[in-house]
C-alpha cells in the first residue's frame, strides 16, 4: 500500500486492512478463490455501509450525515 513497504506509511490503510481481517474475515475458511474474493467484497461493503465509525461521530463511512 505503500510506496516503500513501510506499513506506518499507510496507517489508514493497514487499520482498514486490520479490521477487514481481524472483524470480519477470522475463522473463516473459503473453498475457492472465488469464495474469498466475494467475501472480502462482502467485508468491504459491510465495512463501510454497516459498521459505524468513531471517526465519522457514529455515523456509517457511506451515510449521509446532517
């Protein structure tokens, strides 16, 4: 993610990366490529339509906020 493979370059980026992997991939086992792609899709969506964030006063990163 990062021009020099530092990951405290990105940290945005790996924290993302970490919640993906840590909330909503573990103890997950995929019988496919495919299956692991559309769960990380999956993950992603969920990420940003579902789970609230302190960043963003509580609200969903795609909610539309007052």
């Amino acid at each position: 993610m990062t021009e020099q493979g530092d990951p405290y370059e990105n940290a945005l980026a790996e924290g993302v990366n970490r919640t993906i992997k840590g909330d909503m991939l573990q103890n997950r086992g995929f019988i496919s490529y495919a299956a692991a792609e559309e769960g990380v899709q999956r993950a992603i969506e969920n990420y940003n339509q579902l789970r609230p964030h302190r960043s963003c006063a509580y609200f969903t990163a795609a909610a539309d906020r007052p």
